[in-house]
C-alpha cells in the first residue's frame, strides 16, 4: 500500500521549501525506506545551497526552545518533534551546562553562519557540548558537510514519524499491512541512528544498500565572490601506469587512465563522473579543475588533487571539494 503525504508534511520533517516540493512531487512511497532513499536523493543532489541554509534556520539552537521568530518558519509539528528529539539533552543538562552550550552556540553561528546542528536524539547535553566543542575548529566547508549530513539523519527520524503518524490513521482499513510494514521500517532507521558514536561512522549507517549518488563526488566554492563556482570543467582520471603507484617528478606516458567528466552546476557541483555501484574499485585516483577556463586571470591554469582508494574503503563516499581563491586553493577528502 502507498501513502502519500503533502509538502507541509515534509516541510515538518525538514525546513527546506524546495527539499517538502520535490518529496511531495515524488510522493507516494510504498514504505518508509523508500522515501528515505529518495530523500537522500533530494538533499544531496537535487537541492541547492540555500535550500540546506534554509533547513538549518528552521532549528533552535539545542538547549533552547523555538524564539517567536521562528514561528513562521516552523510548523508546530516540527517544533514539537525537536522538543522531543532534545528531551534527554534538557532531562540531563545543569544550569552551568545550560549556560555554556548557550555560549558555545552563540560562537559558532557568529563562526559559521548558522545554528549548530546535531541530530539530538537520545543524547545527553553533555556529549552534545563535547560535539559542538569538538566541530568548532573545522573549517566552514567541512563543518557545512557535517551539518547537512545531521540535518539528513533528523530528517530521516522525523520520516519515522510522519510515517507512523499516517499508519495510526489508516490502520482501521490495513491494520496488518500498514502497521507492520511501518514499524519495521522505523526500528531500522532510527536503530541505525541511535548506535552511532560518531559522525564519521554516522555518515556509515545506511540501512539500504544501494547508493543514491556516485561514489566520488565533488563541488567548487568561489572564496573570492563568496559563491559556488558553476562552469568549471572537472575530470576524473584512475592510475593504471607501470609502477603501483605515481612518483612525485617523475612522467609514465599512459599511465592515468579517463573515467568520467562533468562541468560544476550553479551550485558548484560536479556531474556524474563515476557509475553510481555499491563498492568503488580501489586504487589511486586524480580529479582535476579546468580553473585557467573559469577564471583565465587566476593564478591556477588548473588544480589536480591525486588520492588513493583502498580496498577496505570500497563502500565508502568519497567528497572532494575544492576551495578556491585567486592565490589559494584548499581542499579535503569529506566522508
């Protein structure tokens, strides 16, 4: 049985406009894990920037509860859930624990542009603090990744309950079918999130097994126009030469071999450069940015980032953004 839902559902279950159209246009799922796969769809690959800014803001900071200006942009739904998602938070914070995540959070919007963002549930206020005290250092790119990647697993908890939520009130015609299938679904999912004891092993947790996106992604920030960098042409290449591996100043003619290109859209983001598989072959590997095209006054005619992919990382994601600027460039392997 399909269920279907409206776009103020799913705006309950994340803040993004754009993110409650697309899910409502791509409504009805016939389960819950079904929709999830499709949200992550959505937030990592369809929606822009402003759509993940847009989320955030929906969010009091974690010890607080929604300011009167955040009524217009949160539904009394969504309100509610985050009380609950922050229960054990409140249940075990002191008013000296209180007071200094109060602090923290005010550092790190000034910091970063926006809330600290966690998924909260079944989280003491006390690890909640370590975490936010642990983030702050990050860059702004790496910490923006981290915090799409929370707001993700709240959204998919607050799916849990959109979904339960309209099991109660169709039970009465499928009692068996729609309860049962509910159910499974929410312990699987939210199973999935409460033994997580990290962020880097939370990005890990899928319980469905086939990738929404390719395994090697990236995206290009303009730091100089403070905006995502469209038009830039990106290649993706693999080392097959003669020796295991490149050696720094030394040249092996035929020895990177083509695997995918793609120009960065108007939200930085590269194509498809890779087929979208379960496991990535290991191996080294070497994108690189035409910047000399996109910017023929900059400092780079173009960048090359080589990384390796080992074996025991065949099932992981592999993001690689560059942050460029017109004497600089930065860059990191995100999860």
């Amino acid at each position: 049985m399909e269920l279907g839902f409206e776009e103020k559902d799913f705006l309950a279950c994340c803040g993004s406009t754009k993110f409650a159209k697309e899910m409502a246009l791509a409504s009805p799922f016939a389960s819950l894990e079904e929709a999830v796969r499709a949200a992550r769809d959505i937030w990592f690959n369809k929606v822009d920037v402003n759509a993940w800014l847009q989320a955030f803001s929906a969010h009091p900071p974690i010890g607080d509860s929604p300011p009167a200006s955040h009524h217009h942009r949160t539904s009394p739904t969504s309100a509610q859930w985050s009380k609950g998602e922050q229960s054990t938070a409140i249940a075990t914070a002191t008013g000296s624990t209180l007071q200094e995540l109060s602090e923290w959070n005010a550092q790190y919007r000034e910091k970063f542009g926006f809330v600290f963002l966690i998924c909260a549930s079944g989280r003491t206020s006390d690890e909640i603090l370590a975490e936010l005290k642990n983030r702050y250092p990050n860059r702004p790119i790496i910490e923006f990744e981290i915090a799409a990647q929370e707001q993700m697993k709240i959204t998919e908890l607050r799916l849990a309950k959109l979904f339960s939520s309209r099991a109660k009130d169709t039970i009465d015609q499928h009692p068996a079918v729609v309860a049962k299938k509910v159910e499974e679904d929410r312990v699987s999912i939210i199973g999935g999130h409460l033994t997580v004891t990290s962020e880097a092993t939370a990005v890990k947790t899928s319980q469905i097994p086939t990738r929404t996106r390719p395994p090697i992604t990236t995206h290009v920030l303009d730091v100089s126009r403070g905006c995502p960098a469209a038009g830039i042409e990106v290649r993706l290449e693999t080392w097959k030469g003669t020796q295991p591996r490149p050696s720094f100043g030394e040249t092996d003619i035929g020895g990177w071999i083509f695997q995918g290109s793609s120009t960065t859209d108007n939200d930085g983001r590269s194509g498809q450069l890779t087929s979208i598989v379960n496991v990535v072959d290991p191996g080294i590997y070497r994108i690189s940015f035409n910047t000399g095209k996109y910017n023929p006054a900059g400092f780079f005619p173009y960048v090359s980032i080589v990384f390796e992919i080992r074996e025991s990382q065949g099932k992981e994601h592999f993001h690689v953004p560059l942050l460029l600027s017109p004497f600089s460039f930065s860059t990191y392997r995100g999860s």
